[in-house]
DNA sequence: CATAGGATCGCCT
DNA sequence: GGCGATCCTATGT
C-alpha cells in the first residue's frame, strides 16, 4: 500500500491531531536523480495561538508568509544560518499553522542518505534531528512552499505503517525556551520505541 | 542601515 | 557538557 495522503488531510483544524497521525507516514523525496525516503518517527506542532510559533497571533512576514498558505504546503526556512527545517503547514488558507518533522526512519534510497550524511552505515543519528532529516534527504529552502499532495519533489506516504496510542509519546517541544508558558504544552510527539529520536 | 539572535549540529574536551 | 559555525530574519533607527 502506497497512497499519496491528500489535501484534506492536512486541511483540517488540529494541528496536534495531525501531528500525531502523521507519525509512521513516509516522507519521500525526488531530486531529479534519486528517491530517498523515511518513515517519520518523531514530530512538533506549532499552532496559531502558541508563543514558539513563528506565525502566532498572526504575525505576517516574508518568512511566515508560507505558514498562511492552504494546509498541505512545505515551510522550509534556515535556522542558525546552516540548517534547513522541513515543515509541514497544516489547516485552512490564513490560518498558519504547522507540523516540523524532527527525525525519520530511513526507507528507500538509503545509499544517498548515507552519502549525504556522511556515513558509512546507519547509525541512529542518521535521520534523527530536523536539520538531519532535511540533510539526509536533501531538502533545502528551494522546496519552500510546495504543495504535497501534487509536487514531483516532495510528498507523503501512508504505506500502512500504524502505531496506537500507547506507542506514542506525547513531552514539550525542543528549543523554545522563548515560548513562556507555552514552552510547556505537550506537542512534541514521538513512536516511544523508535531509535530515531532526536533526544531520547 | 545596523544589529542581535535563532524550532541546530558536530566536534572538541 | 561546551562552543563555534554561519546567514537569514526581524526589528529598530
């Protein structure tokens, strides 16, 4: 079973539900050459009324612009100069909310993976930590604004991959101190017994 | 225009 | 565990 996950998926208004339902979906990639893909394994949301949320309140810039687009668009912008976080944004036109994808499990074109990483086998910190996982896949920002469901570059997979409930798990998101009280909700989630976690 | 700092990583000790 | 890399982005003058 390999089925595209359509617009409507990622369209609907609840970020943390998509977050989670993505876990076990496949994160697949084209550059032209090579297919490589992963099965996501631990994700954030960032919703529109949450402080660690470029785009909250509705704060319109260049950058965030891409985060009030349909649901189902990328949102790849540059953090620390050197990494390229993939984000999924999520919900209706101009409501800009999203899912960051932080690690993967490594499925199809492992060779190139592993090129681009730099590694000889795989090793947990393969595809663990989101700027790895755009590494490894080979996402930069020129796969801003994307839309999934159509795009020969970048897409998502539903191979069948299911997790219940109680194999995931649910803590605060990572790095957003800044955040105040909203650095404590619980979006951060993750397949409990998955090695490919970015902090375990 | 100038400036501070970031949803991080990898290397060093 | 600490820190430098590296450059875009947002903000203020």
């Amino acid at each position: 079973m390999k089925k595209r996950l359509p617009q409507k998926f990622y369209q609907r208004n609840d970020v943390t539900l998509i977050a989670r339902e993505l876990l076990g979906k496949v994160l697949c990639t084209h550059d032209g050459r090579k297919l490589t893909s992963g099965m996501i394994t631990e994700v954030e949301a960032y919703g529109r009324m949450d402080k660690a949320c470029h785009a909250y309140n509705g704060k319109r810039t260049p950058r965030t612009e891409t985060m009030f687009l349909p649901g189902g668009n990328t949102y790849v912008y540059l953090c620390y100069g050197i990494h390229s976080l993939f984000n999924i944004v999520t919900n209706k036109k101009d409501v800009p909310e999203a899912v960051l994808i932080r690690s993967i499990e490594a499925l199809d074109g492992i060779e190139t993976i592993l090129a681009r990483r730099k590694h000889a086998k795989i090793k947990t910190n393969t595809t663990s930590g989101p700027g790895i996982v755009s590494s490894a896949l080979g996402i930069t920002r020129s796969a801003n604004a994307e839309m999934l469901p159509h795009s020969e570059r970048i897409w998502v997979e539903d191979r069948g991959f299911t997790f219940a409930t109680s194999e995931i798990t649910s803590t605060t998101r990572i790095g957003i101190d800044y955040a105040e009280e909203d650095a404590l909700l619980p979006w951060r989630f993750y397949l409990s017994n998955s090695p490919f976690v970015s902090k375990r």
